[in-house]
C-alpha cells in the first residue's frame, strides 16, 4: 500500500518479502556506516527480530520511480521516550522517524530531500502530527543538512546517545514543529 508520493519518491508498507532487501542493505559497509553500524551486519534473523516484530513501528520502503531504494519507519513517541527528550502530555502529537537509503547509487542526489519533505507533509497533514523528532548522531554531517533543509532544528545535545561500531556516540534531538509550519503544505501528496 502506497502511503504517499511525490517527485518520483515514494513510500509504502512494509511486506514479507522486504525483508531480502533489508538483509542486502544492511550487510552492506557503506550503508552501515550511518545506520546500525559496520560492526552490526544483518541476516535473515536480525532483519525478522528488528523490523517485523515491532506492531508500533510503522515500517515502510521508500521506492523511486517504483524501485525499491530504502527504509524508512515513523512511530508515536511513547511516554518514557518523551520524558528522555524532555517532552510532557501537553506537547501534543510527537511521531519519531527514522530513515536509511540502502542504495548508494542514489546518494547525494536530492533524493533524501524529497523523501523528508514527503514525509513531514504525510505526518503534520494526514496524521496531524504536532512535532516529528529524530535523533541523528552528531558527525553525520550529510543527513544533518538534509534534515535542517526541510525545517527540522537541532533542539539538544543527548550525550552517548547511540551504540555505534563499539562505542557509545552523541546524538542530536531535532525537532520539526507543525506550529511552525516550515514544510507544511496545502495541497495533498
């Protein structure tokens, strides 16, 4: 089922048979290096535990002109998740995101852009979303920019946030406000 798109850039559920590409991305060294980690390859197993188990994770494929490029997975942030980020009752309707794209080939083209600004459009307009959080670690430049480019703001600093490749590593919180409305658009995807 097709969520939403726009631009070429797609996102839909998750399927069983996802999971071979999930398996392919994530034993990959170059995707690694931003997402799990080069130390934490996936097989069959861990992709079953991590990503079809979760009934409150949303798990989606990101798709560009109808191949398969990535992951991504939205979400309710729960009560003692907001309490982390310093969020209360009366912040409203938070969702955290979290996204990968599995494909070198289609980095640096514009296309992480797209897929952030398709999806703050799907959480604020169609799941009215109050705020979108993500907490990337802090040296990841690439996607830090991406991230600023479509509204988000680095809102703190969580220290040793991560496990990454052996060690634990800085994070920040960023935050898009629907309040704001930085990306927010009228029309529909």
């Amino acid at each position: 089922m097709i969520l939403w798109s726009k631009q070429g850039v797609s996102v839909r559920k998750l399927e069983a048979g996802d999971a071979d590409h999930l398996v392919r991305w994530l034993s990959d060294p170059r995707v690694l290096e931003y997402y799990e980690g080069r130390d934490r390859p996936h097989d069959m197993a861990m992709v079953q535990e991590h990503f079809y188990r979760d009934d409150q994770i949303e798990a989606c494929i990101i798709q560009l002109d109808d191949r398969d490029i990535g992951y991504i997975q939205y979400y309710h942030v729960d009560p003692e998740e907001r309490e982390v980020y310093g969020y209360g009752e009366g912040d409203g309707r938070i969702f955290g995101m979290d996204q990968f794209i599995g494909e070198p080939d289609c980095w640096n083209r514009g296309i992480g852009t797209r897929l952030i600004q398709g999806m703050v459009s799907y959480l604020t307009n169609t799941l009215q979303a109050d705020k979108i959080v993500m907490d990337p670690q802090t040296w990841n430049a690439r996607a830090l920019r991406v991230y600023e480019k479509c509204g988000f703001r680095k809102i703190r600093l969580l220290e040793k946030r991560e496990w990454h490749e052996g060690e634990y590593r800085d994070c920040w919180l960023i935050e898009y406000s629907a309040a704001n409305g930085e990306e927010k658009q009228d029309e529909p995807l």
